[in-house]
C-alpha cells in the first residue's frame, strides 16, 4: 500500500517531468561542470559554473586548491573568469546536451574496394 501511495504521489511529477536544459534554466540557477583528463602526457581538471543571473547566463572559470587529506577539501577557490553567454551560444549548449542524452550508434568504418 505505501508504495503505490507513493507512486501516485509522485506520478504528476514524472507526467510534467521534460529534459532540462540551459535556455531553462531560471535566475538563481547553477549548473557545475568538472571536467577530468587523463593521457600519456598529461593529467588535469578544470572546473566550471554555468549561472543565470538577472537574466543573464554567466560562464566562469575556477582554479581549485585541495586540502589532501582522508577527506579532500577545497583550500582556495579563485575566478579564473567569466564571461557573459549569447542566446546562440545557450542553444549550442543544449544541443550539446541532447546529443550526450541521445542514442549512441557506433561510427561506421569505411568499406576499402
């Protein structure tokens, strides 16, 4: 019983539920993004935040200092820079979005004759 309470509780949400996006996004908004590479030749990270802010969809840049430890935490955290993004620029986001949300189908090789 308590689960089919809960399913019909939560049921309008999944009906209105829609895939979120940056052009959705309200002010007050954030959306953070870590992005983590590793090669042969070179390991790094690099931090960023996406925000609307009175209107307007920010883009900045972090630099991060980590305490290490058993538990990491951040020591510093500096603005590298930000920069303020255009309605094209939201719109490539979003496609960028929907294409890592999207079907995955694998690359064709070439046929050689």
């Amino acid at each position: 019983m308590k689960h089919l309470l809960a399913l019909l509780l939560l049921l309008p949400g999944f009906v209105h539920a829609r895939t979120l996006g940056f052009s959705q996004m309200e002010d007050g908004d954030r959306i953070e993004v870590t992005l983590h590479s590793t090669g042969c030749f070179h390991n790094y990270t690099s931090y960023f935040e996406v925000r609307r802010d009175k209107g307007a969809h920010l883009f900045t840049e972090y630099a991060i200092t980590w305490k290490r430890g058993a538990t990491p935490a951040i020591e510093e955290k500096k603005i590298v820079g930000t920069l303020k993004l255009t309605a094209q620029e939201i719109t490539g986001l979003d496609a960028l979005l929907g294409y890592y949300r999207g079907k995955k189908t694998e690359a064709r090789r070439p046929r050689w004759t």
